[in-house]
C-alpha cells in the first residue's frame, strides 16, 4: 500500500529541514560538483556532509555518480532549485520586516536570475 501523497510530501519537506542539507542543494544549483568543492564552502566534517549527503540520495533530491576519481553530486531535477527560489520568495514575503535576512536574500535572488 503506498502513502498519501500528503504524507510524502511531508517527507520530502522533512528531508529539507536541515541547514547542511539545504547548503548543499544551494551549491549543486550551479551544477553538479565533487565531495571535495562541497566540503570547502561548508563548515561541517566529511563524515557530517556524507551523512547528509546520504539522506538527499536516498530520498532522491540528488543524484551522485562518477567523474574518473571524484565523487560528483548533482540535484536530481531542475525542480529543486526552483523550490529552493519558492523557499526564498516565501521567506521574502514573511520576513520583510528583517532587513537584513531579507537583504541576504534579495542578493541570492539577483545572483539565480
């Protein structure tokens, strides 16, 4: 028997709520890249971003895959960065009385378009 989609949808949302994972996606909007370039722009230990990594494969939002030697992660669909940009127009939205979250923002937003 299969779940409600409601139910799915809350595990692909649970899937988003961590900082890492959400920096990870972020990075791989620009396309695919190795272990090694995600580690650099994330402050986290390498057994950390595996873990995270991990939880992103298993439940499909990245893809990974050999490129000679490297390990090479990729978002799965181009759906994902245009639910990380729905993420920040929300936010946008509801946080405009923060400005200086909001201006972070409006800088990640000029720099996708």
């Amino acid at each position: 028997m299969s779940v409600p989609l409601y139910q799915a949808k809350a595990e692909m949302f649970r899937t988003l709520g961590h900082p890492v994972r959400i920096r990870v996606l972020e990075l791989l909007q620009a396309g695919p890249r190795p272990v090694r370039d995600l580690l650099s722009e994330i402050d986290v230990e390498p057994s950390n971003l595996s873990q995270q990594l991990a939880v992103l494969r298993r439940t499909g939002v990245v893809v990974s895959f050999r490129d000679g030697g490297l390990v090479m992660y990729a978002l799965s669909t181009p759906d994902v960065a245009d639910l990380l940009a729905a993420g920040r127009r929300i936010l946008g939205a509801v946080l405009s009385d923060r400005d200086g979250l909001l201006a972070e923002l409006k800088a990640h937003s000029a720099a996708d378009q």
